[in-house]
C-alpha cells in the first residue's frame, strides 16, 4: 500500500496532508525517514511525529453545525481547532475546510479515500451556502458574481477566473450561493472584487448532504443511505 494512503486509512488526514507531512521528514517506517510514493508492508511500523500509527476501528462520517470562530485543522495545539471541539472518540478529520469566521456544514470523517474523491476539483461537488453582504445587492453584483470573478490565488502565485455559478438573491443583503469550486475564502474574495463585505457566511449543503434541524454547535452520523449515496456518486 503507497504510504500516503496508508497514513489517511488510520484516520490521520486526508492523502494530500499525508504527503505534506512526508514532505516534512515527520514519518517514519522501521525509524528510517520516509519519502513521498513509498509503499509499505502489513507488518512495517510506520510513525509521524514519533508515534506509532494503528489502524482505526471503525469507519466514521458526521456532518457538524459548525460555530465562528472553529478551526478547521487537525493541529491540536491550535485554540478552538475543529478536533477537540468534535471531541469524537475516534480519530477523524474535515473534508475541506470552511474558515474561521464562517459557520455552517462541514463533513468530518476517517476515511481518507472518500476524502481524496469529494476534494478532487474535477468531480465539481456543489456547495451550498448563505451570505449576508454589507449593503443592498444589485443586479450587476449578481450577474458579475455569477459569471466569475477575476481573484488572485496565493497557492499558485497567479490570478484566476472563478467558475460558473449560481446566485439568487434572498433578501436586500443576502442571497444564496451555489459553487463548485473551492478556493481559499472564496465567496469573501469575490464579495470584495465588487465592493463587498461579508457579515455573514453559513454553508448549508454539500452534495445532497443538508443541515436540516441541526443546530449551531451540533453533530451527527450519517445515515447508512446518506453515505451509500455520497459513496454512489463518487464512484
């Protein structure tokens, strides 16, 4: 098994970060340094930071009502990290992330091969989301919005166009988002392209996974059915 998914099927993090902390000298196989594209045995010892990692026992999806001020990283000693908010008992990390100061709907989970799949950008997952801006929404904010956005993305030292997407206006300051696209802060990017700040930004569905009665703060399981479909349509 490649070492990176070897990480992410004990529930550490997703493949991506797997290498990442590769990358970073901080795992180990037998006490020798590990490199990115390894593969290692059933029986090899494999360590990040010095502890032994131990396969997980149970597979685990919820989705969390997050609050502002939640981070949505797995570093422990970060204050107000996603994880010790959960408190779950086994050992489970977000899919993506929705920044600190928003709020809304976030999947965690230990399984890092559907992870891998849903944060893949050409399988285009839409997200759903509520935004309250600073001052009445005009019609050229909707259409500028929804033709995408001309932003500069600091991971690849350029500017992009954002994709396609849907917009509907709810009330004077807030409307309704749809995206498949994730970007860092993206929606707050946008918003400011035109003149725009965002007070308020809660996602409320990703795929055909929703909030419902959920509240601020709250998590659940998945159903059985809600994961066979997420599962369905990765596939």
């Amino acid at each position: 098994m490649r070492l990176n998914k070897f990480i992410s099927s004990t529930g550490m993090c997703s493949r991506r970060q797997a290498d990442e902390l590769i990358r970073e000298k901080r795992v180990t196989i037998n006490g020798q340094i590990a490199t990115v594209g390894q593969s290692v045995n059933i029986d090899d010892k494999v360590c990040v930071d010095r502890k032994l990692l131990k396969q997980k026992k149970n597979d685990v999806y919820i989705i969390l009502n997050k609050p502002r001020g939640i981070t949505c990283t797995t570093e422990r000693h970060i204050e107000g990290n996603i994880i010790d908010f959960v408190n779950h008992s086994e050992r489970i990390f977000p899919v993506g992330r929705l920044d600190k100061d928003s709020e809304g709907l976030i999947l965690l989970t230990n399984d890092g091969d559907i992870v891998n799949k849903i944060l893949r950008e050409e399988n285009n997952k839409k997200k759903e989301y509520i935004v309250t801006v600073n001052k009445p929404i005009t019609q050229s904010f909707i259409k500028g919005m929804a033709n995408g956005v001309k932003i500069y993305n600091p991971v690849r030292n350029e500017y992009t166009i954002t994709k396609k997407c849907e917009l509907v206006k709810i009330k004077d300051n807030t409307f309704k988002i749809t995206l498949s696209q994730g970007l860092n802060r993206q929606i707050r990017r946008m918003c400011s392209h035109f003149g725009y700040n965002v007070i308020k930004l809660k996602r409320v569905k990703i795929m055909d996974l929703t909030l419902g009665n959920l509240k601020i703060g709250e998590w659940r399981n998945l159903s059985s059915e809600e994961i066979e479909n997420i599962k369905s349509k990765l596939s």
